[in-house]
C-alpha cells in the first residue's frame, strides 16, 4: 500500500478529512510528501480532484508537487498552484468584476520602476526626496495590507501620507491605462473580488471544497484574506507550515497568521510533525538550541531519525578573502574525497557577499552557480522578444509597446512616437489604436507613416498566432521582427544574445510539451511569476552559491554559512530605531535557522574578524547566535589573526553567569567572554530578551 511509509504522524495529517487542521511541520519533516499523500487520501475518500486546490509559494515547489500527486496514481485534476498564479486564473476568469481586462499585463519590477518614476515625475516631485523605489516598497506594503488610494487618503494626516497617496493614485492610473497589474495588485484584486462579490466567493466555494496550503508561516494579509474567503463555505482548510521558518516579514508575510489559526478556527485539530528524516541529531542539536531562543514560535523539538554524524564547525577567519579560500579548499578536499559538487552549497545573507567566493572558485577552478535566475530574464535580448509577445497579449500595455516600436531600428523615432502620442492623448484613444490611425495624422509626414504601417501590419499577423503552440511563434517573432538578424551582425559580439534567446525558445517548447492548451498569455503569466529559486538546476555539477532568504526549501549533504556576524547576521538594519528590536532579531535567528537545517551531514559556519563593508575594512563582531548555538569557535592559529596585535591585559574581564548592567539594556548575564585584548567581546543575555555581543572597551559594562 502506499500509504505504509507514513509515520503515525504523517497518517493523523493525511487522513483527516473534513474540518480545519494545523500541521506544524519542522525542516526535514516529509512536508509535501504529507501534502501530496493527503491529495491522494482525499481522492481515494470519494471527493472528486477538481474540487481539491493545493497553494504553495514557488513555481518548482508547485511542479514537484504535481509531479508527485501524478507518481501516487491518482486522477489528474487537482488545481496546484502558487497563490499568485490562482489569482490571476480568477481574475482572468471574472475580470468585469474585477475591473480589469482579461488580457492583463503582470509587470515586473523593471516595469514597475519605470512606472513608479514617471508617477512621482507627474506629480511634479523631486525623486531626490520621493525615492522611487522606497515609495514603491510602501506601496507594496499598503497593497498587502490591502489598503487602496482611497483609504489611504482618508487616513492620511501628514505630508509624507498625503504625499504618498497622490503618488500611489498616479502609479495605479498608471497601470490602468496600460491595462496592467503588479504582484501585488494580483493578491489585492483577488481579495477585493471575494469580499466585494458574494456570489463569486460562493461559487469558488464550492468549486474548491477542500483548500490545502503550504508554507503558511510565509503568507500575508491579502493571501490570508483569500484564504479565509475560499473556505469560508466549509472550513476544510489545511494549513502546513512552520512559525520557525517564517522568513519573509520584509515581504508582508505575518507569522501571526500561523500563530493564530486556532483562534481563527477553534475547531481545528493539530498535528506536530517533528521527526526529522534530513539532518543529523549534531545539526539539529544546534539549530534547536538556537531557535529556542525566540519566544513567537510553536513548540516543537526536530527528532533526528539519523545517526549521529561529523560536529558542525564554527571557525573563525581573519577575513573575507582568508573565508572564501577556505570555502574553496574546503569544496575541493570533499569533492576529492568523492562528494558531489551538486549536493554543496554556500549561504549569505547579503547577496554583495557572493563576489569574494565567485573569485576563489574561480582561482581553485571549481564549478558554481548563482542561485539568483531572475536576472535571465532581464538581459536586453530577452526583455526585447518578451517586449513583442506581450504587445500582442495587450496591445495598451505601452511599457513594451516603446520597447519594441524601434528595436530593431526601423526608422520610427523619438519625434515620430512624441507625434502620436499626442493625436492618441487628444483623441482619448491608446498609443497603439494611434499607431493604427497614423495614416491620418496630420504631422506626420509620408516616410514615418509607411515605417508605422510595417510595424503594425507585423504585429498583426503575429497576433493571429497568440493561441497557439508558443514556441513556433517566439521564433517567428525573433526572426521576422528583425531581432535576429540585428544579434548576427555583431558576430561573436551577438553570440550569448543569440544564446539567449535560443534558451528562452527552449523553455517556451517545453512549456508547449508539458501544458494541454498553450498559449502565449498563460506562457507570459509563469514567466511573469518566475522567481529566484526557480532558476536553481541541481544537475549542473555545480556548487550553489546564494542567500540564506534563497535557500529556503531546499537540502544539500554540505552546507557553508559564511558571515555570521553582528551586522550581517543578524542584519544591521534589525537594529533600526523604526523597527521593534526583538521581532526584527527573531526573524533574523529564524533565517540562521532554516540556512542551518538545510544540511544534511555536514555544516561548516564561518565569520571573519575583519571585513571591506563600503571599501573599508572594518573590525567585525560574531553574531550572538554563534553563541547561541552551544558549539565551541575555532579560533585562528597564532599569527593568522590581525587581533593578535592588540592582545593585552588593560581591558576589564567577564566570567559567563557574572551579572553585568549596561546603561541602555539594563541587567544581563554573560554567556560568553572572549579575550582578545583591547578588542575582546562579551556576549550579554539581557533581562529584556535581548542578546547582545559588545566589544568591552565601547560597552561601559559594569560588573554587579
């Protein structure tokens, strides 16, 4: 049977049916196999596999799931899914209620910067003073919150409020006026369609009786609206997740969500999933002790199903440059030794941190790979050809309309576009529906008038394609719109343009091979949504290198954390006087947390004594977590270590236990000392909650 292999956890979670349930599931736990069995058990129980929808957060953890819903031999037709894809289903499905056109564009971030911009420029702000790019953080924020222009402005009662909402209304006419969306309007949409129309929330009531959603820990407000409008028919809701690994505050995601589901759900059974079939008991002593630090969490233990393997190493480094050698060293003794490079992998919490380790490899000629995809899709040649397939999607969507008009050089310029803009804005009709009409533009001349005539006759007879298979139509549009050609005439200059895009193409036939109904919107929408993690090829025969916030979901044999380090991790802006200090630290420890148990057997942490922030090179502090975690730091040899200089006797010195106050933290114990003369440190346990690593000559500690 294919249920043997659960343990009797894992069958309490699976087979129950009806009514809310909590699986609070640590790393390593067999979570989606949880997940995936439960869609089986369902289906096995007589409800049928349409009425079954499963939301997770990535695109590849979305696909693992249905290729392992597909493996159990079940019957096709669950909706799997990450939250923003299903939102765009329903808001393509009930787009007049939604007050959209079904042919939507998703900006992305480069869309949405060059939007944001020309909002602030409209509304005759200096973007000195209204970055664009901070107002468009605060949008995202009011947007998760599911705070519209409207209420902002009836709840504005300051200049930056006032300010901020006449920027966000002109960045929102914006995207109208394009027919276009952001991530976040894709979430708020959708919550304000369920809330506002009853009937809509009823009948996707009853269309997804049983709603299972993953890594709940990691939703926010307006995903948590959704949530809650979806079962609000039946309450079978199943949330998974772990409070322990909630990541995402600086995105919107709100561990109260997960804290509070039985408050939101009374009724609800819980299920712990605590045996962990991942790490050794060595790794998850340490990450146990460390996360018990934190007081917003669920109680649980990770119970090793393992036996017991090598001690996780903690080593201290002179510098960045000494840190990323001994990476690379350490990389290729265990790659010697016969380790795959695929199962090793480097974590940082800043992605600044990379450049070091890429030049170490690179000298010990050692294979790796980036794990930050996104950046494919916003190379020239592929935001060019993309630029063509979503003008015929959505011919208002004027971003890539003025992408593509003159790319390649087709004798349609600055002057001629400024002509049309104006007869469209005089006319009230759009950029393209003017380009449509430019044979009866007075302005123009006859020579821009034929150019404008190719160009939209091409578009045109592109469009007749658009519900097809998407690859033949990417090629067709890459050759016959010129772009090819203009990459082969740089000749070796073109050649990883041509590349490329030739990689783009791949991924649109697979796409065609892999999906019943092609076509180029529902290709558009995955690119739309691709995140980092999405990127990531394990079969490379590559180390991973990327940031612990990447990390997320994944599991390698080696794992190297490098620079754990007061300022870094935890991060200095945890230490903002905006910011509530322990919730900021709390989630810091949980990202050392989930980076520490994604190790299997082997885990190697590093922090240097000295490092170039901002091209100085400045005297670092070991995070507090270090010595959170219980396990001895491997100090440098004598001589290795710049510190050695300053070795003295003037500087007071502390015993752990030994009560000390501070004059900003009040009383604390210490935890640890370590003597390094007139640089020694002195880890503080406060009173407050409070960890604290202090250099002693700055501290004004006083003994108790």
């Amino acid at each position: 049977m294919r249920y043997d292999q659960l343990t009797d956890s894992q069958r309490r979670a699976v087979f129950h049916i009806e009514g809310p349930l909590l699986v609070l599931a640590g790393p390593g736990s067999g979570k989606t196999r949880v997940i995936t069995y439960r869609i089986a058990a369902l289906i096995d129980s007589g409800v049928r596999p349409y009425n079954i929808c499963a939301i997770t957060f990535t695109n590849k953890a979305a696909d693992e799931m249905r290729q392992r819903v597909f493996a159990l031999g079940t019957a096709a037709g669950a909706h799997i899914s990450t939250f923003h894809s299903l939102c765009v289903r329903i808001l393509r499905r009930y787009a007049a209620q939604a007050e959209i056109r079904s042919n939507f564009s998703i900006y992305n971030k480069t869309d949405q910067s060059r939007c944001i911009k020309q909002a602030v420029k409209d509304c005759n702000l200096d973007t000195a003073n209204f970055r664009p790019a901070r107002m468009l953080d605060a949008i995202s924020t009011l947007k998760n919150k599911l705070i519209d222009v409207a209420q902002l402005k009836a709840d504005a009662d300051d200049f930056f409020s006032q300010t901020l909402a006449k920027i966000y209304g002109r960045y929102q006419q914006i995207l109208s006026e394009a027919n276009a969306v952001d991530f976040d309007d894709l979430l708020m949409r959708t919550a304000s369609l369920l809330q506002n129309c009853s009937g809509i929330c009823t009948e996707l009531g009853e269309r997804f009786k049983f709603l299972l959603i993953d890594e709940y820990q990691d939703t926010n407000h307006a995903q948590y609206k959704i949530a809650k409008a979806l079962v609000s028919q039946h309450s079978n809701i199943c949330a998974t997740g772990d409070p322990d690994q909630s990541i995402y505050r600086w995105r919107g995601a709100d561990i109260r969500n997960i804290l509070a589901f039985e408050n939101d759900w009374p009724e609800a059974t819980i299920v712990k999933l605590e045996e962990n079939f991942r790490s050794t008991p060595n790794i998850l002593e340490a990450a146990d002790r460390l996360i018990s630090f934190n007081e917003n969490r669920k109680q649980k233990k990770l119970i090793a199903t393992r036996p017991q393997g090598s001690d996780v190493v903690i080593s201290t480094v002179e510098d960045e440059l000494q840190e990323a050698e001994a990476v690379a060293l350490r990389v290729k003794e265990l790659s010697d030794e016969g380790a795959s490079l695929n199962d090793m992998a480097v974590f940082y919490r800043v992605n600044a941190m990379s450049r070091v380790l890429e030049e170490a490899f690179i000298r010990n000629k050692i294979p790796y790979q980036i794990v930050r995809g996104v950046e494919f899709y916003g190379r020239k040649e592929i935001r060019d050809l993309l630029g063509y397939l979503k003008v015929l999607v959505n011919p208002n969507d004027e971003i890539a309309l003025l992408r593509v008009i003159n790319t390649p050089a087709r004798g349609i310029g600055k002057t001629t576009i400024d002509k049309v803009r104006a007869y469209g804005s005089a006319h009230n009709i759009t950029l393209f529906e003017a380009l449509e009409k430019a044979a009866g533009i007075d302005s123009l001349s006859k020579a821009p008038k034929a150019k404008i005539a190719v160009f939209v006759s091409l578009i045109k007879q592109f469009k007749k394609d658009t519900e097809a298979k998407v690859a033949p139509l990417a090629q067709r549009v890459f050759v016959e719109s010129g772009l090819q050609q203009a990459l082969q005439v740089l000749g070796i200059d073109g050649l990883d343009a041509l590349e490329n895009v030739n990689e783009l193409i791949n991924s649109a036939a697979q796409y065609d091979t892999q999906t019943e109904e092609p076509s180029l919107i529902d290709y558009l929408q995955q690119i739309a949504l691709f995140s980092d993690v999405d990127s990531y090829d394990r079969s490379r025969g590559a180390v991973a290198l990327m940031t612990l916030h990447a990390a997320k979901g994944l599991e390698f044999e080696n794992v190297f954390i490098i620079g754990v380090e007061d300022g870094l991790l935890p991060h200095e802006r945890s230490y903002s006087p905006h910011n509530d200090d322990e919730e900021e630290i709390e989630e810091e420890r949980r990202l050392f947390f989930v980076g520490i148990t994604r190790a299997k057997t082997a885990l190697n942490i590093s922090c240097a004594q000295y490092r170039t922030i901002r091209g100085q090179m400045l005297r670092t502090i070991p995070s507090p977590f270090l010595f959170e975690l219980g396990i001895e730091i491997t100090e440098p040899e004598a001589g290795d270590s710049a510190a050695q200089d300053y070795l003295h006797d003037s500087i007071a010195k502390f015993r752990p236990d030994q009560l000390v106050r501070h004059k900003t933290f009040g009383l604390g114990r210490v935890k640890v000392f370590i003597d390094m003369g007139d640089d020694s440190i002195v880890v503080v346990r406060f009173n407050t909650g409070q960890t604290k690593s202090l250099m002693v000559k700055y501290a004004g500690l006083s003994q108790q």
